[in-house]
C-alpha cells in the first residue's frame, strides 16, 4: 500500500485523540460551566464522564468490528469518521444554557457516541494497514498508527495552549473552549475526504471469523502497558504538571512531553524494523515498565531539575519503545480479525485506560512516586500473558 494512503487512513484516528485530548485540556472550563448550573463536585463529576465515556468502546468495538470484517474495513473507517464528526459538531454548539442542569447527561451522551465509533475506528485501523504488509515496514506502521493518536494530542494542546495566550480568561470560558471542537471538523472532513479513496480489501474469509475467548484476553493483557502508558504519558500530563516543580516550563510541559514522544517513538520503529522486531523491542519496554518506573517517579517528585530531566527522559524512551509496537503485536495475535482485536483492545483500555487519569489524580495528591508504582503493576500484565500463553501452547 501507498504511503499517501496510510496517511489518508491516519488522518481519522488524530481526530479521535484530538477530541480525547481537548476534552482533559478543556475540562477546567466545563467543570466551571457546571459549577454555575450548582454542581459542587463539578471536577469530579467532569473526569467521571471521561472515564464513563470508555464503557462504550467495548459495544463499539464489537459491533463496528463485526461490520469491519462482514462488510469491509474501508467501509467501517468511513462510517465512524460520520460518527465523530456529527458528535464533535454538536458538543461543539452545546446550548448549556438551554439545556440548564442537563448538560451532564448531554455531555456524557455525546462523549459515549464519539467512545462507540473510537471502539471500532482504531482496530479498524490497525487491521486494515498491517494487513498482508511486509515484515520490514511493521513496526513503522504501528509507530504511524499510534503517532497519529499523538500528533492530534499534540495539536489538541497547541491550539489550547495559544487561544488561552490569545483569548482573556473570560473570553476562553464563554466562547474560546468551543474553538477547538470547531477546528476539530476540519480534520474531520480532510479524513472523510481521504478515506472514501482508499483502496478495498478482501473480507476476512467466514471460516476464520469465529472469536477465540483466548485471543481476546490475551489482546487485553498486552493492551494494559500500552494503554497506561499513552494515558500517563499524554492526557494524564497536565495533571502531573501541577505537582512537578517545573517553574516556567509548566505551560509547556504537557505539549513538549508529547512531542518528545511522538519523536522517539517514530525513530524507534525505524530502528526496530531495520535491527530487531516489534516483539523483542515490546518485551524490552515493559520489563523497563516494570523495573523503572518506582524509581524514576519518585526522582520526578525530587524537584531537582537536572534529575527530573534525565528521569522524564527515560520514560519517554521506554514508552517509546512500547508504543511504537503496540498494533503490530496486537495485530500478530489477533490473525487480522477486527472484532478479536476490537473487543480485547476496548475492554483493556475501558477499565484501565478510561481510569488511568483518575488514578493518577489521586495518586499525585499523595506522592508522585506513587504513579510510578501503579505504572509498574500494570505491567505486569505482560508476564502474565507471556505465562498464559505456554500454558496454552503446552495444552494443546
């Protein structure tokens, strides 16, 4: 496949971190909204919608998933950028005053719609480029895939980052957070536009459409670092930042840690392409998951700068190293079938993605180290799919 078409077929998945990400970035002004409505616990309840919106994922990953494989993956990709697009538009022009105390539930309705087509847009995605691709582009793919997620991530943050320079605060709390749903169209059209140019692909022949309950899960257990990591890394990053004594650098800090990351990630699944492979390169990355992230957390909560470089640094890499490969390994295990991967991938990243953000909004208030710790355990998963899988392999 054309380069210009898997960068046609992307397009689509930045839209969808772009709204996940203008979400977390914009939460401030809509717990404000809902504090004028008399809500008292109006932050809570505004990243309680974030993590609700993700039960969603698991019904749209399946249903879209089985569309994906019975119908096509092209024809799947263009409906969810339908889907995102109408749910973006009307969160966009959101009447909060008409709608008085039932904003919430507006809120949390169109947040579960945009949840149910990203359930199935990304493995859709994953499916439809790694399918049949040669072994030496695989881990470049992946690293396209999820760069995608943070290159709209990365703009997400820009474009608040510049309205909030531009705009008086009064200004940015009627009007300026609507900015940045509304540019988020745009992205949406050009991805629609580039989507129905793609080529088709074959369906997924009938006898190898049966779901296997152990692919699924073991999808979901090597979903778990991946998911972590992208949400500590990226939407969670504006939380650690207020408790991290980064003096100037804090306005900046969430924007340059993303794009620090996009950058390594990208080099990393050129090098693992050309030197090694995307399960070597994974399994390298969690066990330093695993083993680094207690005490290189606890050196970010030091509040000495040149250490809580070098400590930020290594997290970067090693979430590099894991985010690079995530959608070739899950890829590899699922045999190319949408709704396997779909239904493994959301139900990993709805119960420990969609609360990563809580956790770690609790877990900063304590001690930051403390994130390091929840980081670790989550790694853990990797081990036990590892140990499932011989189990498995002796049993049959």
């Amino acid at each position: 496949m054309k380069w210009k078409f898997r960068l046609g077929a992307v397009a689509g998945n930045t839209l969808e971190y772009y709204d996940i990400a203008v979400f977390a970035a914009i939460s401030v002004y809509l717990s404000a909204e809902l504090e004028r409505l008399g809500y008292s616990s109006a932050t809570e309840m505004v990243w309680g919608i974030f993590a609700l919106r993700f039960l969603a994922r698991p019904i749209g990953g399946y249903v879209i998933g089985r569309y994906a494989d019975r119908v096509g993956k092209k024809p799947a990709l263009v409906f969810t950028s339908l889907l995102t697009g109408t749910a973006t538009l009307c969160m966009a022009i959101l009447p909060i005053q008409l709608l008085g105390s039932y904003t919430p539930i507006a809120i949390l309705m169109l947040q579960l719609i945009l949840s149910f087509s990203f359930g199935g847009e990304y493995p859709s995605l994953i499916t439809y480029l790694l399918n049949n691709i040669s072994e030496k582009e695989c881990s470049k793919v992946s690293s396209l895939i999820v760069g995608s997620s943070i290159i709209g991530v990365i703009i997400s943050l820009a474009v608040v980052l510049v309205l909030e320079n531009q705009l008086t605060v009064e200004m940015m709390q009627s009007i300026g957070w609507r900015i940045p749903l509304l540019l988020g169209l745009v992205n949406i059209a050009i991805s629609f536009w580039f989507r129905l140019k793609l080529p088709d692909q074959p369906l997924v022949e009938k006898r190898n459409n049966k779901m296997s309950g152990f692919k699924i899960l073991q999808i979901f257990l090597l979903t778990v670092p991946g998911t972590v990591t992208f949400y500590s890394q990226n939407i969670s990053s504006s939380i650690l930042s207020e408790h991290l004594q980064l003096g100037e650098l804090k306005s900046l800090y969430s924007i340059v840690l993303s794009s620090l990351l996009l950058v390594f990630m990208l080099i990393c699944g050129w090098l693992t392409d050309k030197y090694s492979s995307p399960q070597k390169i994974f399994r390298l990355g969690v066990f330093g998951m695993v083993l680094l992230s207690i005490p290189l957390y606890f050196a970010m909560s030091s509040g000495i700068m040149i250490l809580v470089s070098i400590a930020q640094l290594i997290i970067i890499i090693n979430g590099a190293m894991i985010l690079c490969n995530l959608s070739a390994i899950l890829f590899s295990i699922s045999g190319g079938q949408t709704v396997v991967l779909a239904v493994g991938y959301n139900l990993a990243t709805t119960f420990i993605g969609g609360i990563t953000p809580l956790v770690i909004s609790y877990l900063v208030g304590i001690n930051v180290g403390y994130v390091g710790g929840f980081i670790a355990l989550c790694g853990l998963t990797f081990l036990l799919s590892s140990s499932l899988s011989k189990s498995y392999q002796l049993a049959s």
